[in-house]
C-alpha cells in the first residue's frame, strides 16, 4: 500500500511517501514554519512526489492530519489532501494530530500512559490520555492547564506535544513526575503516514478536529464543506 501523507496542523509542514508492504519510507520533507502553509504545501508534495518516482495515480490512499491545531494550517492541508483524492480517485484518510503525536511511544509497549498535549493558547490545551497500549484513558479535550493535572492519578506519564514542557513545569510536586517529557513542534510525518496505512476510511473522514471554535473565521468561499457532502 502506497500513502502520501500530509502534515500543517502545528508549526510543520510536512509530506512523506509510504510503502507500507515494503515497510520502506520512499520520500519525505519537513519544513519547520509558523505561518505560510498555503504557499509552502503543494511546492513541497511535488517535490516529495518527484523523489519518490511515483504518480499521484500510483498511490493507495492519501492521510492527513485533521486537528486540533491551527485553523489556517488545518484548511490548507484538508483541502489539499481532498483535491489529491478527488483527482486520482484515492480514499482521503483524516487522523488527529493527538493520536499522530502519541503513535511512536504507543509503538515502543511500554506500560506508562501517555500524555498528548498541544497549546490552545490562554492557558489551555488540547489534550488526550492513552494507556501503554494505545487504549483511551482520557478523551480528546480542550481544557485549562491545571485540569489535566488530573491525568497524575494514572501514574508517572510519558508527555509528548508542543505543550509538554508547559504541563511538565507546571505539573504538581506531590504526584510523580514525569518520566518523559518530548516537546517537539509537530508529529512525526512518517507517523501520520503509518497511520494513514492502518487506518479503515470509513471510519476517519478528513474533516476538521477542531474541539473548540476557531478563533478566527474564513472568508466567505473559503470554509470546508462536509466531506460527506
């Protein structure tokens, strides 16, 4: 199975091309950026698309992140994956930027849980808690800081996420620490790519994880419709 996937909820932005039977990571890019998405994505595919050697014709299904994060990057790459889907006639997988961050340490079967957190700003984050195995402790939320503080009761956790180190300095003296603390900028493309691979497409549409309103509002003609519709 061949998946282009695609990354531009946070502060990356990112395509890889995935063999999943071959087990072989043909192409990828990464481009560290806050802003300027739209301008730097298609650029970026091509570039992927050309050192793989492969047709956009010649891929399996497309996956991309669908959220939380930024609203801009969100549309840019959903709409992106949805036009290389609808032109090559591909499934469109959407996954959350949540479980793309805590893939890698699911991978590891290691029997701490896992806490995956993003900067919603104001104080807040998105969050998600997930056993060693991958199972849900805590449900995807957007929450104040101090309220994730209740994730402790489950044990020392691994923290992954651009908001990690904001909950590690944060997190109380009385319940244990951390034992790991990872707050990369964005999740691992080959991730959203492995994922994308495993993942059924009926069961995640590439549409929009927002868990709040946006804080700014598109401009008229430019909103994701339903990807059902």
């Amino acid at each position: 199975m061949i998946v282009l996937a695609i990354d531009t909820a946070l502060d990356y932005c990112a395509a890889a091309v995935l063999d999943a039977g071959a087990r072989t990571m043909i192409a990828h890019e990464t481009l560290e950026m806050k802003r300027g998405h739209a301008e730097a994505l298609m650029p970026l595919i091509a570039r992927v698309m050309k050192a793989s050697g492969l047709r956009y014709l010649d891929l399996n299904r497309v996956a991309v992140t669908t959220g939380p994060g930024s609203f801009t990057g969100l549309r840019v790459g959903i709409s992106a994956a949805r036009g290389i889907g609808l032109a090559a006639d591909k499934p469109v997988i959407g996954l959350t930027t949540l479980s793309a961050y805590v893939a890698p340490l699911v991978a590891e079967q290691g029997e701490q849980p896992i806490i995956a957190a993003i900067d919603a700003r104001h104080d807040h984050v998105y969050f998600q808690v997930v056993a060693g195995n991958g199972s849900a402790l805590m449900r995807p939320a957007v929450v104040p800081i101090e309220d994730t503080f209740a994730a402790s009761r489950f044990g020392a956790l691994r923290m992954v996420g651009n908001a990690a180190r904001i909950l590690a300095d944060r997190w109380p003296r009385n319940v244990p620490a951390p034992s790991l603390v990872d707050p990369k900028p964005g999740p691992d493309i080959a991730w959203v790519a492995w994922i994308g691979a495993a993942t059924e497409p009926d069961a995640a549409p590439p549409k929009p994880f927002y868990l709040r309103l946006p804080d700014a509002k598109p401009k008229a003609g430019f909103s994701l419709p339903d990807a059902r519709s």
